[in-house]
C-alpha cells in the first residue's frame, strides 16, 4: 500500500516523486479490490479486501498515532466482517 505524502517513488511516471511506498498492513492478504480517495481535507483514505478474513477494511492517514496498522501514520479498521 501507499504511504503519504512525499518522498521517494512508487512508479516511473511524472508524480512519483511525491508518493513514498509502504506496507502499511502486513497480515493476511490484504490489497485486493482496493479502492483510494481524498477527503475534503485531502486526507488520503484506501480502503480494500482481507481475503484471509473475507473482511473490507479501511486506512485514513492521520501523521503519527494511527492504531491497527504496521505503521502508525496510518489507523486500520474493519468496517465490515
């Protein structure tokens, strides 16, 4: 998954330098059917299916503190068992 906001590159393309590659979930299989958007605040939200758990789950970026994710620039939740 993608980590926010600058940095490095994920892809050769024009805007990769300001996009910066994570795990930001490392358990179960996670990534499929993903889906990205940007708040109002321009927040960046992903959300995507655990197909171990048969879960859909959701990342917000929040900076520092996030919980349930395998950083904490990111909060992980399910929202749908």
């Amino acid at each position: 998954m993608i980590d926010w906001p600058t940095g490095g590159g994920c892809a050769n393309d024009a805007f990769a330098a300001a996009w910066v590659c994570s795990d930001i979930v490392t358990s179960g299989g996670v990534g499929r059917q993903s889906s990205m958007a940007l708040d109002n605040s321009g927040v960046p939200w992903i959300a995507y299916i655990d197909s171990t758990n048969s879960d859909l789950e959701i990342a917000k970026y929040v900076g520092k503190g996030g919980t349930g994710c395998a950083v904490d620039s990111w909060d992980c939740s399910t929202i749908e068992s």
